[in-house]
C-alpha cells in the first residue's frame, strides 16, 4: 500500500567543484536529479509510503539511480531496465550564490521510451495519489501519451492527482507546453504552479483570476508558489489565504525547491492538517532546500521538521 506514487526521469547530476563557468571545471561530484524522485524521496524521509516510476539503463548509472532511490526507501518496483537506451545526464555548474547553469545530457534517454504498458497493473490498488509533473511529458511523445495514459488509470482507481507543471522550455515550445500542460490541469485535482507557471499557461498571474480560472477546470486544490515569499492557497468552495514563506539567510541553490514545497503540502493533505498548514509545511521544506547543494539533500526528516517549524514559530 503506497500513500504517493510518481512518475518521471531521475537522472545522474555531476555538480562541478570549482564554481565558474563550466569549461574551467577539473573535477565533479555525482548526484541524483530528478523532480518526481525528489518528491518520492521527500515524502518517504516524513515517513510516508512512496513509490517512483520510471526507466534507466542498462549501465552504471542506471545502477547508481535505482540503489540511491531506494536507499532513500522509495519502492522502485514498478521501474524497469531498458538495455537499448541510456540513463540520462546532466552536468551543472557551482556558483557561490544564485541560480547555476545546468546542460542536459537526456536525448533518447531510457525514461523516454518509458510506455503505459510497462507498469504493473495493480500498481495503483490502494494507492492515495499520483504526483506528476510538466517534465516527463516533454521528454517524448511516448511519454506525453504514457502519462496521460497513467492518469486515466489512477484516476479510476480514486487517487488524487497532484500536479505541479514545472515547464522546461529548453524541451518543448511554450505552446506544445502550454496544450499539454493545460490538458493535464484538467484531469488534476490539486494543482502547484509557480507564478510564472499561472502566467504561461492562463495568461495571467492574478490570484484571484488564476484560482478560478483552475477551480473552474476541475482543481480542488490550488495553490500558486510565490517564491521565498511563499504561496497563495484556494480550496474549491473552501477556505483561501497566503501563507509567507520562511527567511533564509544563505541560499546556496534554488533547484529542488519547488519539489520540496510540493513534498510539504501533500505531507500536509495525507496528513489531513488544514490547507494553510500543509502551505506553511511546503513553504519550510522548499526553504530548508534551497540551503544546501544537491536537489534533495536538504529534505528533512518529520523530526527536523518539526524542530524547524517551531523555531520559526518562536522567532515570530
């Protein structure tokens, strides 16, 4: 029995040593990138039952993927190994603060040959929800017709699906991104946009435009990330608010934020705590990520958690 399943590309993320431009770079460390396996591994660390889907190599980075996830204890079982293609790759540049480049190595990758037929048919029995994202549908159209495929699927089996659209232009154009991705909205039932996100996809950013604008496509939750200054929350004839986001003193790097915000508020949903506290959860994870390097590596545990939350209660 899983609380989350998700579904996407993990890849290997060599991170240069020396910050500067990447050509100047002698030596990487190697880490695990990936937005759905990010949350996969949030949600397991707060002691909840994850699972990843998904398709790597038959190579050793394809290795390294699967024993890193599951060591994280997410259930990978419903991943498969496709010898004809690699696991995909990507390199990223250090910079001492701020926003690093990061190339992509992912072309023809395992994860996007990844088609419906290859998952277990009794993989969503029990199952609480589905978690997607905007990338994976980009990779192919193999796995634009797979994930909507999936959807359906979990969809009969009463889950929730979670969606946060996390557009990368560098994939498709914004308007194949914006019809799929607005397709995909409305088989939703909560959905996590960033504001720029809102602002492709409905040609809007206002709040009050953009939580109708969902709850009229089907979403009962809506909730618009607002960077480090946190996040509005609407539920469909419910209760509507912003939750601010926490301050940090250093940020290191922002990638894997917005995983961490999504881990945080559906924690908060399976933990059935009120909208604005998974809100106010999602916005300590995201803020706890962005303070150290690799995408996941700031997730916490329900403890820390915990001892985070009431710090920042107390310097209120």
């Amino acid at each position: 029995m899983l609380d989350v399943i998700t579904m996407g590309e993990s890849m290997v993320m060599m991170i240069a040593e020396q910050a500067g431009p990447l050509e100047c770079a002698t030596t990487f460390s190697r880490h695990l990138a990936g937005a759905e396996s990010n949350v996969a591994i949030g949600l397991a660390r707060l002691g909840h039952k994850s699972g990843w889907i998904s398709a790597v190599g038959e190579d050793p980075f394809g290795t390294y993927v699967l024993d890193t996830i599951c060591g994280e204890g997410v259930d990978n079982s419903a991943v498969v190994v496709l010898p004809s293609y690699p696991t995909g790759l990507l390199i990223k540049e250090q910079k001492d603060v701020g926003d690093p480049k990061v190339y992509y190595y992912r072309r023809g990758s395992a994860a996007s040959h990844y088609s419906a037929d290859l998952v277990p048919k009794n993989y969503f029995d029990k199952a609480k929800i589905l978690h997607i994202t905007g990338i994976f549908p980009a990779l192919s159209e193999i796995t634009r017709q797979t994930l909507l495929q999936i959807i359906r699927h979990a969809k009969k089996c009463g889950l929730l699906i979670s969606f946060d659209p996390n557009v990368r232009l560098q994939l498709w154009s914004k308007a194949e991104a914006r019809k799929t991705l607005l397709e995909i909205s409305e088989m939703s039932d909560v959905i996590l946009p960033g504001v720029a996100e809102a602002e492709l996809l409905l040609g809007t950013s206002d709040w009050s435009t953009v939580a109708s604008s969902f709850h009229e496509k089907g979403n009962q939750y809506v909730v618009m990330k607002n960077g480090p200054d946190g996040a509005y929350y609407s539920v469909k004839g419910g209760s509507s608010g912003y939750e601010k986001g926490f301050k940090v003193e250093r940020v290191v790097d922002t990638v894997g934020a917005g995983d961490g915000f999504a881990v945080g508020v559906l924690s908060g949903i399976l933990d059935q705590l009120p909208i604005h506290q998974a809100v106010a959860r999602g916005n300590a994870i995201g803020s706890l990520a962005v303070t150290v390097r690799g995408d996941y590596d700031g997730y916490p545990s329900r403890e820390r958690l915990s001892e985070y939350l009431t710090m920042h209660a107390r310097k209120q």
